[in-house]
C-alpha cells in the first residue's frame, strides 16, 4: 500500500502542512487506522475509500484520534487524486461523517475547498487565557475550536504558550489570531488535546478565523497566513455559510508500507 506525503498551503517541501494520504478499498478498522496515524506522527492522516472517479470517502486521524474536519489533509488528498488518479472533472466530491461533502477544485495553480462556516460566540477573556498564553487577548470566542485575538501581530508570531495550560479551555483547538501589515491576518493553532502541540498550517481553523476577520475587515476575500515555524498562506473567501479555502501542495514522498 503506498502512503503519499503532501505538504498542503505551500509549493515548497518542507513548508505548509505536511499530510499523510493512503487509499482504501474500504475502511480498516479504527484501531488499525489510529495505528497508522500514531505511525505515520504527523498532524492527520487521511483515509480515501473510492466511490467513482471523482468521489471519495474520507476520514482523518491525528495521532490522538479521529476528527470531524480537517483541511490541510483534504487539500493534500484532493492533491494526490489530480495528480495520481486524475478525475474526468476539475472538481472532486469527499462525503464525511461529520462534517456533510467537502470538494476540492482545481483553479488553476490552486486547489480550493469548500467547507462550512463554524458560528462564533464571544466570550469573556480571563486571567487563565492570559496565564496559559502569556499575553492577555484582546477578544475571545468560541465555536469548535477556541480563537483568541492578540493584540499584535507580533504577538502571534512570538507566541510561546503552555501546552498542558490550554487543555484547560473548551474546544478541540487553540487558535490565535492578529491583524497583519502583509496579509490580512496571521494566525497560529494548538492542538495539545489531540496530540498535536501546534499544526503548522490548519485549514478547517479557518472555518472561524475567516468569519471573524470577514466582520471586522468589511470584505469577504481573505488572505490568511499561518505563521507558524513552517508557515502558509491560504486563499479565502466568505461565501454565506461557507468558506472557500485554497491554496497549492508539494509532493514529499511517496511510500510503500507493509500493512
């Protein structure tokens, strides 16, 4: 079985998101697939089961287990089809469980996702999100993941926090967030309940941090940058209850695995 590792938000290795794409007649079971993601140690490892040409089952696993959304490894996956088992069409369809069809489009150098708007609800910024971020947020909300506006861009980017602090707060990811001078917003993603203490670049992050800097910003075109050690730049656009991501993808390597 082959294993293709893609970094997904970059056109260079070593940047953007690295992912670990396989493909499945049919699913394995749990275990086998949370052993493979444990194996593989990278933020998710995309599962595809084919339905046609350009339809997919997907599932994604991080090293601590499955979760409902996860974009950079859709990005990668929608990738590796185009590029290894090309669709008669320029878009690809993937059905999850949770989280309804996804698709991937090929627009010209890049591939842009179509995902669902998570609603976000303000809440009060406290002593601990100061104490567990080092600097104290300006806003705060809530929606799947936990957002916090920084004061400063610089803040973002120089952001050391403590891990076993945040699993203290509700939501399955940390996300920090500021206005930029070069893009419209950088921001960074924490996942220590997941086993994942930062992903470099988190698509389905974007899912609030768009909505949030669509408001605030008047425009619905954002040019988002993840300004983590490996760092990537998403394409973005508010499209109601939906959020358009794009971005391009670097083949790493492509493995054989005996399983």
């Amino acid at each position: 079985m082959k294993t293709y590792i893609v970094d997904a938000f970059t056109n260079e290795v070593f940047k953007g998101n690295p992912a670990a794409v396989t493909f499945w007649d049919e699913f394995p079971d749990d275990k086998l697939m949370q052993d493979i993601a444990m194996e593989n140690n990278l933020s998710e490892t995309a599962f595809a089961v084919k339905l046609s040409d350009d339809h997919y089952n997907l599932r994604w696993f991080t090293p601590g287990g499955e979760v409902d959304l996860c974009g950079h490894a859709t990005l990668a996956t929608g990738f590796v089809v185009f590029e290894f088992f090309p669709p008669k069409s320029n878009k690809v369809t993937f059905t999850t469980v949770k989280s309804g069809d996804l698709t991937v489009e090929k627009k010209d150098n890049l591939l842009q996702m179509n995902f669902p708007v998570y609603t976000n609800k303000q809440i009060e910024v406290t002593d601990a999100m100061e104490d567990a971020l080092g600097v104290r947020p300006v806003e705060a909300y809530m929606a799947r993941d936990l957002l916090c506006v920084l004061p400063t861009e610089k803040d973002v980017e120089n952001l050391h926090p403590d891990l076993e602090k945040l699993k203290q707060f509700d939501g399955l990811l940390t996300n920090v967030t500021a206005k930029s001078e070069k893009f419209d917003c950088s921001s960074r993603s924490f996942g220590p309940k997941t086993n994942v203490p930062e992903d470099p670049v988190c698509g389905s992050a974007h899912c609030q941090i768009v909505p949030y800097w669509a408001e605030k910003l008047g425009k619905n075109n954002i040019l988002a940058y993840q300004s983590s050690h490996r760092s990537g730049i998403l394409h973005c656009e508010l499209d109601g209850d939906r959020v358009k991501l794009s971005g391009e993808a670097a083949l790493y390597s492509v493995n054989e695995v005996n399983i």
